[in-house]
C-alpha cells in the first residue's frame, strides 16, 4: 500500500480530488483506479503543478499565498489549515468568489465553460476551461501580461484577477484585444509558397499606403502577404479581401512585439517590405528577427527625424526621388550607411483617376455642382488635406493674386477641410480666409469637401498647383499628370522633378513661396498677356 493511501482517501472523500478532472491530464497513469490515481498525485502531481479538481490548485495556492512558502506539501496544508482559514486555492475558485468568471467569460478572456454556472459540477468545469490560459493565443495570456507590465509581476496575484480587477480600469492592454486585430483567411494560404510581410503606416487610401497595397498585390501571385497597418482604415477592409493575414498593430513597440511573435510563431517570413519611414514603430521590434527589411522612403527628413533610425535597421533603402535622397544624405554620412544598400526608384505616374470624361463635359459638370462660372475662365485647381504642409495659405495667397490679374481664373481647392478652432493651422488659416474676402464677400478660391467631384475637377483643370511646403511624390500630382494637366511646383520641395526628367509630367517650378513667379508661370503656360 502507498504511503499516501491516507490522504488520498482523505482528498477523494471531501471532493478535493475528482477522478475524471485529474486522470485527463495525466496519460501514463490513466489505468490506475481511483485511490492509485490520488496517491499518483500526492507523490508526483502536485510537484508537478498538476490540479486535483477545480477547487485546488497547488502552484496557484503557493503563488497566492507567500507566507507558506516552503511548506512541503501544499495539498495537505490547504486540507488541514488552508480550507478553514479561507485561503485562496485555485483561480477558478477564486473568480467565483470574486463573480468574476462571468465578466472574464464575456470579454473573450476564457473559454465558455461545458456547464452552466448552477450546475454543482461548474466550478471544476470552469477549471478546465482555464487550462487554455497560455496556450491559445485567442485566451488571456499570464505570461504576455507580466512580460508587458512587469510592474506587477511578483504581486500574489493571478495576473487575470489582477485585469479584471484593476488592469481594465487602468487602461491595461491583453493579448486578448490585440488578437482582435488580427484576421486570417486560411483558404487564401498556399503552403507552397514563401510568406513576406508588406507593412504601410496606415490603412487611408492615399499615398503611402496605397503603393503598399500595390506592392503586395503584385506579390500574391507568388508569396503569401503578410499585410501590417499601424493604424485602422478603409485600407483594413480591402485587405482582406486579397491576403490571407492581415493585422493591424500598433505605435507601441510592446504591442508590436506581441504582434511580431504572432507571424513569426504562426506565418514565418524572410522578407518584409515597409512603404514609409513612418512603419519605424514597428521596423524598430521587427528588426530582431533577423529578417530582410527593405524600406520606401516617400518623406523628407525635416519631418521624419524622428524616423531616422531606420537608416540602421532596414538592409535596403529605396528613395522615391533624388530630391528625397539629398534631404537624408547628411544622415546616411554620418551613421555611415553602406551606398549600396540605397537606391533611387521612381514611382510611376499610375493612376486609378485617369481622365473619365472630356474636358469640355467635365467642366459642365463642376459649374453644375459647384456654381462657379467656368465660360471661358482658367481652372486652377489644387488638392489635398488641407494642413500646414500642403501650403493651402500660400494657395489662397495666389488665389488673391490671380484675382487682382488681367483675365478670367477660377481657382479651386479639394480636400478634407479643416476646424476653424484648429490651433496648429486652422485658426490661422480661416483668419487668413476672411481677410481676403473682397467687398462683396466673395473669396479667391472655392474650397470644395473632399468627395466624388475629384476626378471631375481633375478632368476639367488647366492648370495643377501644388503648394507643398515638402510633398515628396504627392498622388494629386500624378493625377494631374496622366491627364496632361500642366502642374507648377516649387523647387526642392517634392520629387516630381525625376518624373519630368523621365518625360512623364509636364512640370513647372519655380522658387519656393514665389507667388508671383507661380502666377506669370500660370499665365506664360496658357499664353496669357503678363
């Protein structure tokens, strides 16, 4: 007879040990019967952290309670002085107690327990339950909770009692909600292929990211895409309809870390592509996997300093213009970066906003919509979000000045408009807006909402202003240009010049800021009297 046959039966008499809850999770000893089964777990389960029933937990009830560190037997210390003195024994006991298991269950923490909360059995069946803790990535995740807080690890505290109680309060991020921004698609996953991660720094539907969407289009032919935006969008949505992973992580590099686990984990790449410098917040973790990272370079460095380490991190760099690789050369110098690790590649003047109609029908269009008068007026027309950068005041400013010249102009801005409260640029500018109203109200130019008249005032324009401040290879622009349309830009401030030298944009500049250069190159353009 074991030496253990005593409190064996002891355990199985009070329910502390339950036959089928114990003997699923030992496979070399499910032939014993029940009494074998309990000395099995006296003299090899409980060392081995292995729970008796839901009620007991001998690691838990050693975590929970520092004080018996160093007693020997855990179990007989719970059965003889733990129980009565109310001691904490098994985390599902203990969220029970709380009336926390409900709550855990309906934010996706743990699975749905097989029984329902009256059931006498429920407390063992939610034990089970538990067991998917750090094994299912789609379960709460202990050991992601400390490794992200490790403030609280050491605390005799369960780290799922510890969110639930306070994490959630204090704004505390699990492996749980950032599962929820992953999305798989297995039957787009072909086995046969190689992965490659294609990040973009956000899912708008314009610029940088659109060329990521076009790069990893091009690739599904051949690789499965691993699709990263850091931040959500309209971009998300398309996503998944072409790649079988698509995530959407984050600007903190301890979300990332757990981000890039995941792939690494579950979908394991060699190559990566990144569309901008502004993906840093996530280049910089995915750096330690080792795996080739080629970035585009779509920004000047005057306002992507911040970005600047991923001159060391990233194997490949490939500038979308000259002008873009002059801004960071001083950069590249002086962290010594290899030359033939650089490279310039323009991009395309591609376009899904090629000219749908003719000119004159166009231009109907837009007087119908708009009201403006366009019978035999010069449409110069500009486009963008309307900030700082983009120069939308210097816009107004020749706006003005075109009003004051010999000839018909209407000019015209598109774009997401801007609060009147905005203190970075708003107020400034709508000051700026109602100051330039002539004597009957009336302003230089009409800022129309950025919307489906687009590609409308695109086909209709004579001319295409960008008044950009720095706006590397700005989309309006090849817009602009696959319709022919004339487009004035200033010098150093985009890289539209690389295009031109290629003969694929008609391309005026003139110096930065210079209105009345902008204005007589307008009128030279168009064969206008000076």
């Amino acid at each position: 007879m074991s030496k253990y046959h005593k409190h064996a039966a002891h355990i199985i008499s009070n329910g502390i040990f339950k036959y089928d809850f114990y003997r699923d999770q030992v496979a070399e000893a499910r032939d014993l019967n029940e009494i074998e089964l309990a000395c099995h777990y006296f003299e090899f389960g409980q060392y081995r952290g292995i729970s008796p029933s839901g009620e007991f937990d001998p690691e838990y009830y050693l975590r929970v309670n520092p004080d018996l560190r160093g007693v020997e037997d855990p179990t007989l210390h719970y059965v003889e002085n733990g129980k009565r003195e109310g001691r904490s024994s098994s985390l599902a006991a203990h969220l029970i107690a709380e009336e926390l298991d409900e709550l855990a269950i309906e934010e996706g923490l743990i699975p749905q327990p097989d029984l329902a909360p009256s059931d006498p059995d429920y407390l063992h069946a939610l034990a089970v339950a538990l067991r998917m803790l750090d094994r299912d990535p789609n379960y709460f995740s202990g050991r992601y909770y400390f490794s992200r807080y490790p403030d609280i690890e050491g605390q005799p505290l369960h780290p799922l009692i510890h969110y639930l109680k306070y994490g959630r309060h204090e704004g505390r991020v699990t492996n749980v909600s950032l599962m929820e921004n992953i999305y798989v698609n297995a039957e787009l996953i072909d086995k046969n292929r190689p992965n490659i991660l294609v990040g973009v720094h956000e899912s708008s539907t314009t610029g940088a990211p659109i060329v990521g969407m076009d790069l990893a289009k091009e690739l599904i032919s051949s690789h499965n895409v691993i699709f990263v935006s850091l931040r959500d969008g309209p971009l998300t949505e398309i996503a998944k309809s072409y790649f079988p992973v698509v995530m959407v992580a984050s600007h903190s590099d301890d979300d990332n870390y757990f981000f890039i686990d995941y792939i690494m984990d579950n979908h394991p790449v060699v190559d990566s592509i990144f569309s901008s410098t502004a993906c840093v917040p996530f280049i910089r973790p995915f750096s330690s996997t080792q795996c080739k990272i080629t970035c585009l370079v779509h920004e000047f460095l005057e306002y992507m300093i911040y970005a600047r380490s991923v001159i060391y991190l990233c194997d490949l760099l490939v500038f979308s213009s000259r002008q873009l690789l002059k801004s960071w050369q001083y950069m590249l110098e002086d962290l010594d970066r290899d030359p033939a690790t650089i490279m310039v590649l323009p991009q395309p003047t591609a376009s899904t906003n090629v000219r749908a109609m003719p000119k004159a029908e166009a231009r109907a269009a837009v007087s119908a919509a708009t009201g403006l008068d366009l019978e035999g007026a010069t449409l110069v027309l500009g486009a963008g979000h309307i900030q700082i950068r983009k120069g939308t005041d210097i816009f107004l400013q020749i706006g003005n000045q075109l009003r004051r010249e010999e000839g018909k102009f209407v000019v015209v801005w598109i774009g997401q408009q801007i609060s009147e409260f905005d203190m970075a640029f708003g107020v400034w500018l709508h000051a700026q807006m109602e100051r330039s109203r002539d004597s009957e109200g009336a302003l230089s130019v009409h800022f129309e909402p950025s919307g489906p008249l687009y590609p409308v005032l695109m086909d209709a324009a004579d001319i295409f202003l960008v008044t950009s401040r720095l706006d590397p290879l700005p989309n309006v622009a090849l817009d602009a240009a696959v319709r022919d349309v004339p487009v004035i830009a200033f010098s150093g401030a985009t890289g539209l010049a690389d295009l031109a030298d290629h003969g694929e944009m008609d391309l005026i500049e003139v110096e930065i800021g210079a209105i009345d250069e902008v204005v007589a190159a307008i009128k030279s353009r168009l064969g206008l009297k000076s």
